[in-house]
C-alpha cells in the first residue's frame, strides 16, 4: 500500500502533460478550451495569491517596527510570564566556513532578548572533518560565555535508521541538550521554546521577543510551532540576477503562506515547544525534508491537534550562490529538488491517516488533499502554461481553420500579460524589502533589481517545474532512486565581521 501513494503523484503529474499533448493532437478544440480554462484560472489565483502577499507585507512591516520587548513587559497576558521561557537554539552545521557561522551567533548577541534566557546547541557533524571541528571550537572559544549555556554537539555518522543529514543531527543535538542541561538544571519543558536554524540563518533583533510573545498569547501553546517568514538576502548584493529571482520567490511563498494559517507547514527555521518534541521522541533520522515532516510527526502525534502559529516577522538566511553563472543554476536545481523531494511527506501521512482513527476526517481529508495538490501544482503548473500553443501546432489542418485556433494564442496572451502584473508588483516589492545597501550600491541598481523578474518565467520550468517532476519520479521509482540530504554550499566575499562584546 505504501508504494502506491509514492506513486501516486508521479502518474499524476507525468499523466497530465502526457495527456494534455495528446488530447492537443487527437482533440484541440477541447485542448484548447482546457487552455484557456487553466490560463484564467493561473490567473485568478496569481491575484489571490497576490492580495494574499500585500496582507502580509502590511503585517511584516507593522511588526518590524513594534519595540516586542517593551510589549511583552507591558502586555498583562505575558507581563508576568515572559522571564519564565528559555529558547533552546540548535544551530546544525556542516562545512560552513567560520564567516557564515560568526555572523549568525552575531545576530544572536543583537537579539534584544535577554542572553540569559538562551540555551545554544552548535550541532555537529562527525563525518565533516578537522576543519569544520576547529571550526565549532574557535566559535566556542568567542561565544561560550555570552550565553545561559552553550552546547557543542557531534553527531556520531552511520548510526543505526539514520540518514545523513539535518533531520538525524537535529535529534541528536536536542537529545544532548535534553541529557546534559535540562534535565540536569531540573527545567520545566513547557517553559522552553526550540528554535531550529540552518547555521547561515541571522535572526532580526525582535524576533525571539515576538516568538515569546506568540507562545504565550497563543490559544493552544503546547500544540502550536511557531513560524518565521524565511529570507533569503543575507548575500543577496553579491548574488547573480537569477538566484535573486528564485530566493524572492521562495520568500514571497513564505509570505503567501503566512496569510493562510490553516494550510500552513513549517519550513526551514521554525520554533515549536520542548515539551511536545520530547514526548514525541523528537525528529525521525530517516527522512531528508525534516523541516516539514516534523509537522506531520507532531500533527498525527497529537491527533490532528496541532497548527502552525505564523510569526509575521523575518530571519535572514544565505541565498543559494555557487563560484560561477552554471554552478550557481546547479546549485539552485539541487535546492529546488531537495525541497521538492517533501512529496515524501504525502505517503508518510496517508499511511498515518489511515493508522490513527483519532484525527478527524474532515481534517485528514484537508490536509492529504493540500498536501498533494501543493505537490502536483508545482509539478504541472508552470508546463501547462507554457505549453499554451500546443493545439495550435498538433491540432492538424482541419482545427486551424476555425475561428478558436485563430483567437486561441491571442485570449492566451491577454491572459499572460494581465497576469504578468503580479510580476510587476513583485518588483516593486522586492525594492522594498532589500536589506541595507552597500555603499556601492547606486540608484541605476534598483532598475537592474527590478528588471530580474523577467527571468521569472524560465526559472519557474527549469528551476521549479523540472525539479519537482524529478523528485516525484524519484519517489515513484524508490529504492537507489531515492534522494538523500544534499547540503546547500555557503560562501562569503565580505570582510571577518567584527565580534561583539
């Protein structure tokens, strides 16, 4: 039974455009019509989506601007709480050079919640090696003591179940954490929030004071993770145009997401309750996409009782940047293809569903269904679209006689051109949301940040499209074909930052 729903989405997707190429030769009025049924719908949802997108931006900057701190002091629902909870940090690393590691326990320090209140766990890898060991010391010998407490984990390679990579070295680190501070300090687990961040992520000042101030006003705060809106702009001014498009994109996504709590899954850094990941028994070690299957873990764990609280305010993480133009396209397919390989998800919660008579039907059927959809749309959406002309050209004489085959590529085009205006706010947007500028920086560089989005359309096929097919007949096919964890390579060309005090 488990092999059909990893097959599942496969013949769904390949079955579509294999389909609809057919359907192009041996029926093209109907192609059409389907054509034109689709594009109005891409259409409508660019613009939903959209509304969606300024809903959170208005928010974003609200929040960016509320000193959090001062409300959790002076909030009565958390006033007399909020020096009760201590974050647990785990940071995983690999090979990350020193610069990448440095800046994010900067971040760290800028943060304007209490140091005190901060447990941080530099998760190891056993197999990276002496350098990335070194690495993990000369950062303990700087940060150890700014801290409540500071933990150096390594996780131990070929162990047992375990895959390599994030998911394995996470459990590893919180079992550590959990073995030698909190257990031994006698700490109460409701009172401790787990943040996990890929090493490269930078947290803007506030934000463990907005992530304290959701825990505490949250409606259900032992069932609630809690998620931040990923950007991708640490090295966003020493990026190629390319790989500034897809990190916009994937931060617009997070956006989207954040105004549609109810379908909303954690994604990259996220924060959830020390409690409920110690009664769970903390992250499976089998599993590539740990930072969405934690979700489901935690959602069939508890009976469908469980949500994501979405935080409205951003951490900052590296965008995905390789030494020249063709590794950097290879290195954003990789990525592409390592977070669409979350269609193992959909098997995992299918199995589970049909496991636990506990969830409500209502809520399986939402969520299997919003799972797969999400899995299919971003397989066939963008072919679809670019394969608009096709019963044009397949459909044979008799078909482009008729006055359909004639409007057919001008109906499309109207459709794609007022669709395009979401393209034209995107700019906009991400104008808006640059980081502080260097001091090279002029204003003709806005037009060239502005102008990138005409690379939109190709890199949704070839870096949106095309990976996520892949993964999904990966998934079908199973066995040596599965994917395992592949470690996004980060880099610096800015100077050593200057360590804090």
């Amino acid at each position: 039974m488990q092999r059909i729903w990893e097959i599942l989405p496969a013949t769904f997707t390949i079955g579509t455009i294999l389909g609809f190429i057919a359907f192009a030769i041996f029926s093209p009025f109907y192609a059409a019509i389907a054509v034109i049924v689709f594009d109005t719908y891409w259409l409508l949802k660019t613009i939903y989506f959209y509304f969606h997108l300024q809903s959170t931006e208005r928010q974003l900057q609200k929040n960016l601007k509320t000193d959090w701190m001062e409300k959790l002091k002076s909030d009565p629902k958390t006033s007399s709480s909020w020096e009760d909870v201590y974050h647990l940090i785990i940071l995983p690393m690999y090979k990350e050079p020193f610069l990448v590691i440095q800046e994010s326990f900067e971040g760290l320090l800028k943060s304007n919640y209490p140091k005190d209140k901060m447990i941080v766990v530099l998760a190891q890898e056993a197999r990276a090696g002496e350098t990335a060991a070194k690495n993990g010391e000369e950062i303990g010998k700087v940060y150890a003591n700014k801290f409540y407490k500071f933990l150096i984990t390594s996780h131990p390679a070929d162990l047992p179940g375990e895959i390599p990579g994030k998911g394995s070295n996470e459990a590893w680190a919180a079992k550590e954490a959990k073995a030698r501070i909190v257990d031994p300090l006698g700490m109460d687990y409701e009172k401790i929030m787990v943040s996990v961040f890929d090493v490269d992520t930078q947290v803007a000042p506030e934000y463990f004071a907005i992530l304290t101030h959701a825990f505490l006003t949250s409606p259900h705060p032992q069932r609630s993770s809690y998620q931040p809106i990923p950007f991708f702009n640490n090295n966003i001014f020493d990026s190629p145009a390319l790989a500034r498009v897809m990190a916009y994109s994937t931060t617009f996504w997070g956006m989207m997401e954040q105004s549609r709590p109810e379908h909303l899954v954690t994604f990259s850094s996220h924060s959830t309750p020390f409690k409920s990941l110690a009664e769970m028994g903390f992250w499976d070690t089998d599993v590539v996409s740990e930072d969405s299957h934690i979700f489901w873990q935690l959602f069939t764990h508890y009976n469908g009782d469980w949500r994501v609280v979405p935080l409205k305010y951003p951490v900052s993480m590296d965008v995905n940047v390789g030494p020249n133009l063709w590794e950097t396209i290879r290195n954003l397919y990789k990525q592409q293809r390592r977070w669409a390989w979350g269609v193992e998800n959909f098997p995992y919660i299918v199995k589970k569903f049909f496991l636990n008579r506990m969830i409500p039907l209502k809520s399986k059927l939402y969520r299997a269904y919003s799972e797969f959809s999400g899995t299919y749309s971003w397989g066939i959406s963008a072919i679809l679209v670019s394969l608009g002309w096709l019963p044009v050209v397949l459909g044979g004489k008799a078909f482009n006689e008729t006055v359909l085959s004639y409007n057919l590529p001008h109906i499309t085009t109207y459709l794609m051109w007022i669709g395009s205006f979401g393209l034209f706010m995107s700019g906009f947007l991400t104008l808006a949301i640059l980081p502080p500028k260097p001091e090279w920086f002029r204003a003709r560089h806005y037009v060239f940040y502005f102008a990138q989005w005409v690379l939109m359309p190709a890199t949704m096929i070839v870096l949106g499209a095309l990976p996520a097919i892949e993964s999904q007949v990966r998934l079908a096919l199973g066995g040596k074909f599965r994917l395992g964890f592949w470690v996004t390579p980060k880099s610096r060309k800015t100077a050593e930052v200057k360590i804090g005090v």
